[in-house]
C-alpha cells in the first residue's frame, strides 16, 4: 500500500533505539522511551494551509527529530507509522 500524505503533513517510520545499554544491560520494552528519531517515508505537498504558504523543508530519506507527542499513530501492511505536521519537526539529522 502506498501512502501520499495532504497539505504539510509527513509519514514517518520510527527508528529503533537499541534494547542494550553500554554496560550491557538488556532493556525490556516497558522501560525504553519513545522514539523521537525517524525516517521520512512520505512528504506532502505543501501549499496554502490557514491563509499562510508552506513550502516543504522536509524530503523523503531525511531523519528528523520530532515532538514527542506528535502525530497520530497507524498501522498498516504491518508496519508502524505516524503522520505528523512539519511544524512538528524539530530538526533534520545529518550524517
């Protein structure tokens, strides 16, 4: 399935944090934080959105740091998504 996110919006796919600590300790689910590093899947096209023009800063590829509460959480084709805003970005990681 294919997903083509409207006006500001982007789909992301969060990034894993690792399950290991750096003495080694192992991290069960319930104890680890909420990502808030991701993989841009899908970007909107921008546009006039409440009277003010939003060109797209975010591309396809690109990791971003988000809100913490941002976005709305789907599932789909088995994989775990968010569409946020990208006035929900807080900033692009490079590499």
């Amino acid at each position: 399935m294919k997903i083509k996110p409207l006006f500001d919006r982007i789909v992301i796919k969060k990034v894993e944090e690792k399950a290991t600590t750096l003495s080694g300790i192992v991290l069960p689910d319930s104890a680890k934080e909420k990502p808030q590093m991701a993989e841009v899947i899908a970007v909107g096209p921008g546009g006039l959105i409440d009277g003010k023009e939003v060109v797209m800063q975010i591309k396809v590829g690109d990791k971003i740091l988000y809100s913490k509460y941002a976005g709305s959480d789907f599932k789909i084709d088995g994989e775990e998504l968010t569409v946020l805003r990208q006035s929900d970005v807080l900033a692009v990681v490079e590499e």
